[in-house]
C-alpha cells in the first residue's frame, strides 16, 4: 500500500517497540489483522449493548491493532497484495458490524447505514488507484458521545461520497497529465 514517506516513518518510530514484542510473542502480520477484527466485533456489540465507553475503549484497541498489522508486514519486509486485501476486507467487515450495531439498537435508520456503507464502498473501489482515502470511516465513532450516532453515520456518509468525488478528480489529473 501506498504511504507517504512521513506517516512511513510516523508508523515506524510510534509501532516499531510493539511490532518487536507481539513478534516475540509469535504474532504474524495476518494474525494482528483478525485480532483487529474480533475487537472490533466486541466493540460492535457492546456499541449495540449502548456500553458506549467500553465499546469505545475495543474501538482503539481494535484501530491500534489494524494499524499494527501493517506496520509488522513493512518491518518484515513481507507487505503484499495479499495482506492489503485481508486487511481492507477485514476493515470493511468491521465498518459493516459498526454500523449494524448502531442500526440495531436503534440509534440510525437502515437507510442511513447503507448510504454510509455504500460510500465506503465506492472510496474503497478506487482507493489503489487514486491513493487517496479520506479515512472518515470507523474512528468517527469516537464522536458519537458529543454528536450523536446519526451525525456520525452521516459524517461517515458524505465524508466518504466527497473523498470518492475526489478520488474520480485525482484519477482523472493523472490521467490528463499523461495524455499531455
């Protein structure tokens, strides 16, 4: 996956001790990403529960270990198309149970949680391409105690719609530039 040279180095200086650890411990890249997922279904349902601090404190632990993942694959040297594809269908799974959990329990329309999904959707379908991804996805979560969960489904909604409209721009100034 595509990082710029400063987050690279921002995910190095600030992942590198844990990255050391959990492989001691016998962790592999892959097997970071699935605990990022089962924590992330806990907060899920804890998020249903409306155990919000509890869900919440699952939602770190889960985007820590999600951004962990990555950073043990580029320390191995063993960053491939294969990991990038668990680790975004893994994400994409989690944003699902998020977004459910709200449904369920009341807080948000159906129709809301598959417009937000839907964009989501869209952004991921051109993410590689454009190398670009608003990342206004599940750490929005963590506004929800101030502005409710409608607001953060609709954040969530046309954050990622203006993100795909401009992934399609990025897209389409490269592809100008090399006409020229």
């Amino acid at each position: 996956m595509y990082l710029p040279r400063s987050i690279a180095s921002l995910s190095k200086n600030l992942f590198g001790p844990f990255v050391k650890l959990f492989l001691r411990l016998g962790f592999t890249p892959n097997r970071i990403s699935f605990l990022s997922l089962i924590l992330s279904l806990l907060s899920a349902y804890f998020l249903y529960d409306m155990n919000i601090v509890f869900a919440l404190l699952l939602l770190a632990l889960s985007l820590f270990f999600d951004g962990l993942d990555g950073a043990m694959a580029r320390y191995l040297n063993s960053a491939s198309r294969t990991g990038y594809l668990i680790d975004t269908f893994i994400d994409r799974i989690s944003e699902l149970a998020l977004l459910m959990s709200v449904f369920l329990n009341g807080s948000v329309s159906l129709k809301m949680v598959l417009l937000a999904y839907s964009a989501i959707l869209l952004v991921t379908s051109l993410r590689t391409k454009a190398r670009f991804d608003p990342g206004f996805k599940r750490w929005t979560f963590f506004l929800a105690p101030f502005i409710g969960f409608t607001a953060v489904v609709a954040l969530i909604f046309f954050a990622n719609l203006f993100g795909f409209v401009l992934q399609l721009i990025i897209i389409d100034l490269r592809e100008e530039k090399k006409a020229i």
